[in-house]
C-alpha cells in the first residue's frame, strides 16, 4: 500500500514520501547551482546573465510547473477516492495541455528575450550573453514539461522513490555536459554561457527518456491505465484548467517578482548583482528541503480529503511544519557556521564571497519562516483552493515590490538591506495563510 493511501500518518510516512520529492526537487536546483559554480569560474558578465536569464527561463517554465501542480492534486484526490483509471485519464489529458503549452513557451522565448533584456538591462554586454543563454535553453523548455507531468503522476499516487534515481540522471549528465560545454573538455566544442545551458536542456532529454522507459515496464502502467491518448476531452481540459490556472497566475507572479528584483539590483551595478547571485543560488539550495515538503503537501493534503478524512488535515499540516521546520533549521545552522563553504560553491571570488555574507545571513532568517509559510500556503493549494492561494500571493508580491523599489532605486540602501525582503515576504504569506486555514474551506474536485 502507497503511504498517501494511509488514512494516519505518522513522521516517517511523510518522510518515506517527502524524501525522495526532496532528493528530485534537488535537480533543478542543482541545474542551476552547476551552471553558476561553472559560470562564475568564466566572468561576471557570464554569471550575472545566468542569473537573470535563468530567472526568466523559470519564470516561463513555471507556468508547465503550475499546470503539473494542478494535475498533481486532481490524482491525489481521486487515489484517495480509489478511482485508479481516472488517475490515468488525469495524467494523458494533461499531457495534452502541457505540450501544447511548452511549444507556446517556446516560441514566446525565441521571439521575445532578446527584445526583453535589450529594453530592459542597462548593459549591452549582459544583454547579449542572456540571448545567447536562452537560445540553448528554450529547447528544454518542452522536455521539462514532460518531467513536470511524470513527477505530477509519480507524486500524485506516492510512488515517489522513482523520482530520487531520475535525479541522479540529470546531476549526473548536467555536471559533465557543463564540464564539457563551458570550457571546450573532452572533445566537445567551447561554448561558455550556452554551453551550460545546452548542458542542462540536454539533461533533461535524458530525463525524460528514463521516465518513459521505467513508465513502461511498471505495473501501473497497466494499473492506471496510461498511455491511453484519445481525443483531447473538454470535460478534464477544464477541470485540470479550473484547479491550475490560479497557480499559472500565482507562480508567474511570484518569480517574475524575483526577476524584477535582480533586474532593479542590476542596476546598482555588477558588483552587487554577483552578489545576489552568489547568495541565490546557496539559498536555492538550502530551500530544496522544504520545497520537497511542499509538494507532498499538496498531495497528502488532496488525498485525505479525497479520503473524507477531514479532522486529518490540520494534524497532518502540523507534522510536516515540524519536519521541514527542524530540517531547515539544521541547514541554516550549518550555513550560518560555513559561510564561506556554501557561498564558495557559487564562486571562486574569495573577495566576493566575503562580500556576500550579509546578504546570506538575512536569507537564511528568510529561509526559517519559508519552511513554515510554504507548508501553510500549499496545504490551501491542495485543499483545492487555489483561488484564495492566489490572493495571498498578489497581497504579498505587492508589498515586496514595493520594499525592493523603495529600497534599491530610492534610497539606494545595501544589498543585504534589500535582501530583507524576502524576510517581510515570507512573513506576511505564512499570516495570510493560516487566517484561510482557520476556516477549514474544503474545496471538492
């Protein structure tokens, strides 16, 4: 029996589930990680445009994200109903609508970023180097969507070990390929900024193959019934539209408030951009855990209710809180201990490392209210509410906004200074967030 399927679980259920999530949601962490440890061995023009073109490569992708989200919870519920073919009709409809939506990224990405960065960075050379990143990485852009709806099913029914060997696949063949790319080894040619980004949508081809292979000599493939691609039918189009549009909105809005951030910082000059990238990347890795807990609250969340196991809920919200809370916490005390170690992963720039320090102690305060609110704000999503997630997002991201433009562009304050907005962010969704889940709005799918 799946651990989602248990109507008590105890904190090794959850970490039995969240475990592997955790390990998987590494891999696009660790994606971008290796693209900055090896960009920001080439210059700083190079590691500045990773972070402002990586941003708008995942504002994009996020929106595939969102719709996998959104497939994720309709499964969960109906594998709490024990509707097990549905689940398959599930995941081929939403197939459907996530190929359909990574050609229309595609073509948004090749038309539009270079008319993007050229308006909107002051620097020409910055400018050219995000073109040149995005021209590579825009081909991945359909094969992530792929991986976005294997891991919807995968998570979707608990079957989540599986995600933990497909992360390997992808560190693995990212790490070379980076190697290979960026510097010209083993007999590959030297593309510098593209080739790491080369390296990573080609990592994700591999990625999605292992899906289709393990996918197809599983039981549940049988079980679930997948691969049953019919006629796209309206009916699970629009329920599959109803649950994930809001989180279209809700995480498009949320990164492209982290996009406008670096944009504002570059601004304050290259210096000051390197930093933020440095220390977004270290928290991009200290985040994963709780990011791993997150999505398998969505899940278990969707389950029990699907279970009509209701009183579960808060309970349930409350375990995962503490583990995420106490793993965090673990990792913040290890950061806070070795600085330098963290940072220097991102960086070979002692100068600049040092530099970065401040801004990295301020995130990591960020990082252990994150590991509350995210739980809060998910458990709304996989409550099937994901209306009200949407609200709470554009309250916050307005104040955000607001604190960076204040801060960076009228009164000129310090990077760690600016930082600080992500301690007001956080802060202000997990308030929001708890004052929905007081009331208990169930939502039926």
């Amino acid at each position: 029996m799946n651990t989602i399927q248990k109507h008590t679980l105890t904190y090794k259920d959850i970490l039995s589930m969240a475990g592997p999530v955790i390990l998987s949601s590494f891999a696009m962490t660790a994606m971008n990680v290796t693209d900055i440890a090896f960009l920001g061995r080439v210059s700083e023009v190079a590691l500045g445009a990773s972070a402002i073109a990586g941003i708008f490569y995942f504002v994009i992708s996020i929106i595939g994200i969102a719709i996998g989200n959104g497939v994720q919870i309709l499964i969960a519920r109906k594998m709490g109903e024990n509707k097990f073919p549905t689940v398959g009709k599930i995941f081929n409809q939403g197939v459907y609508i996530l190929l359909f939506t990574a050609v229309i990224l595609f073509i948004v990405m090749k038309i539009f970023s270079g008319i993007l960065f050229s308006r909107f960075l002051s620097s020409p050379e910055l400018s050219q180097a995000c073109s040149e990143y995005l021209d590579y990485r825009a081909w991945g852009i359909i094969f992530s969507n792929m991986i976005v709806a294997y891991r919807a099913f995968y998570i979707g029914t608990g079957r989540t070990r599986i995600l933990g060997i497909n992360t390997a696949v992808i560190l693995v063949i990212n790490v070379i390929l980076n190697y290979g790319f960026v510097f010209g080894k083993m007999g590959l040619p030297e593309l510098g900024i593209g080739g790491s980004a080369l390296a990573s949508s080609i990592s994700e081809v591999c990625a999605v193959l292992f899906f289709i292979i393990y996918t197809q000599i599983q039981s549940a493939n049988t079980i679930y019934k997948l691969y049953h691609f019919h006629l796209p039918e309206l009916e699970w189009i629009r329920k599959i539209g109803k649950i994930s549009l809001p989180l279209v909105v809700q995480y498009t809005v949320s990164l492209g408030g982290w996009l406008i951030f670096f944009i504002l910082v570059e601004r304050l000059g290259k210096h000051e951009l390197a930093i933020s990238n440095v220390v977004r990347g270290t928290y991009m890795i200290i985040m994963t855990p709780v990011w791993g807990f997150a999505t398998v609250t969505n899940s278990m969340i969707s389950n029990a209710i699907g279970q009509k196991n209701e009183k579960e809920v808060m309970p349930l919200i409350w375990k995962i809180i503490t583990l995420s809370f106490l793993i965090s916490l673990i990792m913040i005390i290890a950061g806070l201990l070795l600085p330098q170690i963290f940072l220097g992963i991102n960086s070979s720039d002692q100068q600049l490392v040092i530099d970065s320090i401040p801004s990295f102690q301020v995130l990591m305060l960020a990082t252990l209210i994150f590991s509350i609110s995210s739980i809060l704000l998910n458990a709304i999503t996989g409550s099937g509410n994901t209306k009200d997630a949407l609200y709470i997002e554009l309250i916050a991201i307005a104040f955000y906004l607001t604190y960076i433009y204040i801060s960076a562009i009228e009164m000129h304050l310090s990077i760690e200074i600016i930082w600080g907005s992500e301690v007001m962010y956080w802060i202000l969704i997990g308030i929001l967030s708890w004052r929905i889940l007081r009331k208990r709005k169930w939502v039926n799918l």
